[in-house]
C-alpha cells in the first residue's frame, strides 16, 4: 500500500512539474529565457536544444539576446526560430540574435488565459488517470487478499486526498499564470 500511495504521490508531482513546464513557455509580454526550452536546432546531425548550444541572456525586459558558442550555428538557430511557433522575428547581427518580445494586445493576452485554462484542464486530467490507475492497482491487491477491505477503504481516501491536493496546486499555478498574463 505504501509503495502505491508513493507512486501515485511522485507521479502526480511529476504532472504537476510537467504543467509547470509548459507554462513557463507561453509569453507573457516580458522577456524569459525559458521561452527557448523547447527550441531545437540540427547540429552535426543532431536535433539539440539552443540552450545547450549558446548563452541565452535578458538584458532588457523585453529582449531575450542568444549569443552562440559557435558562431557557424547562428543562421541555424535563427531558421529554428523562424519555424518555431513563438511568434517572434530574430535580429542577427553576425555575432548574436536578438529577439524584441513584443507587448501583448487585450485580444492574445485573454487567447494565452484561455490556454492556460486548457493546459491546466490536461494537467488535470493526467493526475485524475494517475488516481484511476492507484485505485485499480489498490482493487486488485484486495481481490488477490493482500489487502483487506479496511486497508482499500483507508488507501482509496488517502489516494483521493493526494488528488485532491495535486489539482488544487494546479489550480493555483494555472491563476498565478493567467494573473501574470493579464497584468499589463
């Protein structure tokens, strides 16, 4: 029982660090260097991340500045983000790119809140099947009398506890992010 009630706390952390993650991409109007997490560019026949192939610094608050390694990779990392769904149009100057995030209009400020909204549903949903999962797996230990029928009853509401906890913790990374979008 411990081992499942482990699991299942350790797997909900993990989707709550997950969500995290994701929304640490999504722009807020301000300059963040997590916004290049994602970004991969082909090195040597090797999709890698740009983080890992150049110095990503915020000098400004609106401008993200990627100062490559070597600098025979710069127009590759400026393709990626020309393909990449971020919106934003690169500044080479032979050295270093810079980006200039620009101000979110009301209309794309609420569009981000929404998919905030979408995301933390998603998030949501992953830890609903992580309880499914604690619950079937605590079913079968008391089907195969491992378990008795108290220690199921006693585990399902501590499962449930944990889920309980897990989607409200979500719940307030999701307004801390929609606050953060729709500050001006």
């Amino acid at each position: 029982m411990k081992d499942i009630l482990m699991d299942t706390s350790e797997r909900m952390k993990k989707a709550e660090a997950s969500f995290e993650r994701e929304l640490a991409s999504i722009r807020a109007g301000r300059a963040n260097a997590s916004l290049l997490d994602r970004l991969e560019v082909e090195y040597y026949g090797a999709s890698t991340p740009v983080n890992q192939l150049a110095t990503i610094a915020v000098p400004e608050a609106r401008m993200l500045t990627i100062t490559p390694y070597d600098k025979t990779v710069l127009g590759d990392i400026e393709k990626a983000i020309y393909k990449s769904d971020l919106g934003l149009n690169p500044a080479n100057d032979g050295t270093l790119i810079r980006l200039v995030i620009p101000q979110l209009t009301e209309e794309r400020r609420k569009e981000l809140a929404k998919l905030v909204g979408k995301d933390s549903e998603n998030a949501k949903i992953a830890v609903r099947n992580i309880r499914r999962d604690a619950m079937d797996a605590l079913k079968k230990a008391e089907k195969n009398s491992e378990i008795t029928e108290d220690e199921l009853h006693m585990t399902e509401k501590k499962v449930q506890e944990l889920t309980d906890e897990s989607v409200k913790n979500i719940d307030t990374i999701a307004e801390n992010k929609e606050q953060e979008l729709l500050d001006v």
